[in-house]
C-alpha cells in the first residue's frame, strides 16, 4: 500500500488547483499516508524542491485561485537552465533527475496536476523508466482544449466575460470600437464562450481565419444599425483569442522570437493589430461618420486578470472531485499514465490515458455555426 505520494502543478496557475491540492492532502491524510509538494512543477522534480503538505497547510484554500504549490512551465526533456554547482544546460534531457528525486524521497506514487504541455512528460518519463511508480494526472488548463472539462475553464470564462462586461460601458460613452484579447493559443473555447455571454459583436479564434473585408463590413453595419436604434449612441465589441492569425500575414502574432521549454513563443498583440487595421478601414467609413465626427478605438488585453478572482463553484467542486478520486485510484492500484476525469452516478472514477487526454479539442464548429447563422454573432467570416 502506498503509504508516501507526491503532488505537483505545472503550466499557468487557475482557478480549482488549490481545490485539488486540499483535497488530494485531506484525502491522503485520511488514509494516513504522507504528501510531498514539488514546487514549481516539474522544476521541483528536477531539483528536489519539495515540502511536506499538511491540513494546516490547505486549510479553506479551496475557492483561491493560483496553486499553493506554484507552477512554472519547464520541460525536463528539454531543460534550459543552471543546474546545481553552476552548471549550465541548454535543451538538456535532465528526466533522470526527476526520477532520482522521486526515489530518493520514498515516493510511491505521483499526482500532477497540469495540461497538455505538463502532462505530455507523463508518457515519456513511462516509456524511458517504466511503470514502478505510478503517475496520475489531472486535466488542468483554463484554455479548455482537453478531451475532457479541465479545471479552470470555467472561472476563466466568467473573468473574461466580466471584462467584457464591463467595457461596454465605456465604449457606449465613447461612441467606441472595441477589442479585448484573451487567452487562447490554439483552441478559442474562452473567447467562444465569454464572447457570447459577455456581450461581443465579433469574436475571433484560432480554429477561424478571419476574413478582414467581411467582418470590417460586419462592424460597419453593426455600428450603423446600433446607432439608428439608440438615437446615435453606438459601440461594437470585438473580443479575439491571442492564438488568432493575423489577417494579413496569416500568422500567429508574437511579443517576441522567445520560446519556452515546450517550445512555445509569448503570444500577444492580435488585438492591437486588429484594432489598427479595423481604424485604417473604417475611419472615414459613412456608416461610422453617421454616428460619431471621429472614429475611436479602444484596445484591452486583460492576459493575467483572466488567471485571477474567486474560484467558481464548479472550479472548486470538480477540483475537489478529482483530488479525492486521484488518491482513491493511487490507494486502488494505479495504472500509470492514466488521468482522474470525474466519478460517476455509481461512484465509480473515471480514468482516460494521458496520451488520449492531451490531443486538441477545438471549439465545437456545429454549436458555432448556429450562432453564426443567427445573425447575433460574427466569427471572423462568412456564415456557413
């Protein structure tokens, strides 16, 4: 029986981690068995950066966002960094140490809790040393582009509906165009989601190449037709994914050549790019001039915000579920490899393999499409 295990958080920091962590603690205290933290993710495996985790420890940290155990984004495949004693690595395979570590703290089974980055090492560190020591995971990524709902989703939504929420306002006073980006390298489910419930006229996603010429004609009408309707007063709010290509070059928009260990750059900047080019088009636009002298635009990238707040119910409910589940299935017999997805009716956990976990789920094209043809919402091109 498993009597010491190991937890971790690894990628960007969310709503439900730390629901996950008290649990995962609480559970294993019932059980009586010991809990590690590694700091920092995989990090803390590399250079054994670990701490017990006790009850005081996670007393009521259920419903605060960010991760007790801290997070950062290192590959131990792909590791770029000093070692100990001042040793210097670049693009270094250093999975042994994550290994050594783990044995010499008498661990005996593994709880990360991560997205497709993080939990893409499971697998390998399996196939390089095997099945000894089991690794679970738990699906965590606020970009929600898992098979499966991943904690963080959805506080992530709600911050970002509230900002755009809130920006309307503004722009009514102002007579405004406005864009907001947000979160969503490869997947747009976020901006999908807020972007309806919070409001937007347009919204932009990775999964869609924006036709520039329709939906500059889209803002134009929608501004028009808003401003007929409101004596004058009139806005249009764009909210775009920062994973979304630039119209013009059809690439991605990064804040500079920079990559991380899992060989993603720093992307940012669509919305401001979108938002000059959106102005260059529209400025002496009839439609707009019809409502306003001159033409303004507004931009927001809220990026860190989104992360932030009071972790949603569901956030801190399903991050509990999975934190007892993943102790209970280490307590049953684990296989490694496998994920903690949910429990169902009967009580029974739910697994699916990491390797399965991890490929893309983009937005849902056919849910879109009806919005699309409703006429509410533009998606970057023509109705299909």
């Amino acid at each position: 029986m498993v009597k010491k295990i190991a937890a971790a958080t690894g990628g960007g920091d969310c709503g439900g981690l730390n629901a996950a962590l008290e649990a995962i603690a609480r559970s294993a205290t019932h059980e009586e068995w010991d809990v590690d933290i590694f700091k920092k993710g995989w990090e803390g495996f590399i250079f054994d950066d670990r701490a017990p985790l006790r009850l005081h420890d996670v007393e009521g940290i259920h419903s605060v966002t960010g991760t007790l155990a801290q997070t950062s984004r290192t590959n131990p495949y792909n590791f770029t960094g000093e070692l100990l004693h001042g040793r210097l690595l670049e693009n270094a395979d250093v999975s042994g140490r994550v290994m050594e570590n783990i044995k010499k703290a008498g661990i005996e089974g593994v709880i990360i809790c991560g997205g497709d980055d993080t939990l893409s090492v499971i697998p390998r560190l399996i196939k390089d040393y095997g099945t000894s020591i089991p690794f679970i995971g738990i699906p965590k990524t606020m970009d929600g582009d898992l098979q499966v709902y991943s904690l963080g989703l959805d506080t992530a939504i709600n911050r970002a509906k509230q900002t755009l929420e809130d920006f309307i306002p503004i722009l009514k006073a102002n007579g405004s165009i406005g864009f907001v980006e947000i979160f969503g390298r490869d997947v747009g489910r976020v901006t999908f989601k807020a972007g309806i419930s919070g409001g937007a006229d347009v919204i932009g996603i990775p999964e869609i190449p924006i036709d520039l010429e329709y939906t500059v004609d889209f803002i134009a009408n929608r501004y028009f037709e808003r401003g007929q309707l409101n004596k004058g007063t009139s806005y249009v709010l764009v909210a775009v994914a920062e994973g979304t290509e630039n119209p013009i070059t059809k690439k991605k928009v990064y804040q500079n050549k920079s990559k991380d260990m899992f060989g993603h750059g720093k992307l940012g900047g669509i919305g401001e790019v979108l938002a000059k080019l959106v102005y260059e088009r529209l400025k002496d636009d009839k439609r707009i001039k019809a409502h306003t002298r001159k033409l303004d635009v507004k931009t927001q990238s809220p990026t860190y915000n989104v992360r932030g707040g009071a972790t949603l119910y569901s956030d801190s409910y399903i991050g509990q579920k999975l934190g007892v589940a993943a102790v209970q299935y280490l307590k049953n017999g684990a296989e490694s490899g496998m994920a903690v997805v949910n429990f169902d009716e009967n009580g029974q956990i739910v697994l699916m393999p990491i390797s399965e976990l991890i490929k893309p789920r983009p937005v849902h094209m056919e849910v879109l499409k009806l919005f699309e043809r409703s006429g509410l919402y533009c998606f970057g091109r023509e109705p299909k």
